[in-house]
C-alpha cells in the first residue's frame, strides 16, 4: 500500500518548494509563535468531515498567503544574479 509513496517529509520539502518553506518556519518556530491565528484560520476555512476538519494543501497555502504569513520569493533572474 505505502511501497510508493513518498512519506519523508524532508525529501519532499527538497523538491516541493511549498512544502521546503513550511519546514524553515517550522524550524524556526513559527507555527508554534502563531498557534492560536493558524487554529482559528484553520477553524473558520477548514470543512468538517465525520469527527475532525480537514482543508487541502492548496487552501491552507492559500490562506497563509491571503494573510502574509507566507511570502513566496520572486524568482531571480540570471543576470541580477551576476
């Protein structure tokens, strides 16, 4: 059932650029600085289903931009590098 999938969260952060941002908040301590904003977001957008909430990646991703809580760098270009 789980032979392919893919559950080390840090490998997925390498190659997920969303996923590599909310690793370095998390290390930093940032969900845990902001816990009661992230809860009631997550209580006032999430669905209910059967007995706990849920909310996709994409919306939670969402919210966390709406909010400025997550800053997507702009891509650089080649020659602004140099």
């Amino acid at each position: 059932m789980f032979a392919d999938a893919d559950l080390d969260i840090n490998k997925r952060g390498k190659s997920d650029e969303v996923i590599g941002n909310l690793l370095e908040l998390s290390g930093h301590g940032f969900f845990e600085d902001n816990y009661d904003l992230l809860a009631s977001i997550f209580n006032d957008k999430a669905i209910l289903k059967n007995d706990h909430l849920e909310m996709s990646k994409a919306d939670f991703v969402g919210v966390l931009k709406e909010s400025d809580i997550l800053i997507k760098p702009k891509p650089v270009k080649q020659e602004d590098a140099k």
